[in-house]
C-alpha cells in the first residue's frame, strides 16, 4: 500500500465545507465536536469489525451440536 490514498472530488468538497463549519465554532464546541466525532468513529469500526466477522464467518458459535 505504498499509494497514497487521495480523496474524491466530492469529499474535498465536503472537507472544504467541514472546515468552514468548524472555523466558525467556538473552542468549546469544536471540542465538543470533536469527542462527538471520536465516539462516531469509534462504532464505526465497531460495526465495520462485526460485519467483516460475520463475512468472513469468524463468530462461529462453536458450542452448538
């Protein structure tokens, strides 16, 4: 993975317009943001995890006959 990985048109755009938003926060609420967006990601990968599991067939339930 040695490619550089270069966002689309559209989510510069909304990089863009993500920035702007944060420009005009106070320090409290991009803080505020900013742990609010650490949880979303968080369960994000969460949910991304479970479903490469279930996928995969990883969550085997072992104990059933």
């Amino acid at each position: 993975m040695n490619q550089a990985i270069e966002l689309t048109l559209e989510q510069e755009f909304n990089l863009r317009c993500f920035a702007e938003q944060v420009k005009q926060m106070s320090r409290e609420q991009a803080q505020e943001f900013l742990i609010e967006q650490h949880r979303l990601m968080m369960i994000q990968k969460t949910m991304y995890q479970d479903l490469l599991k279930q996928e995969w067939k990883l969550d085997v339930n072992f104990t059933s006959p």
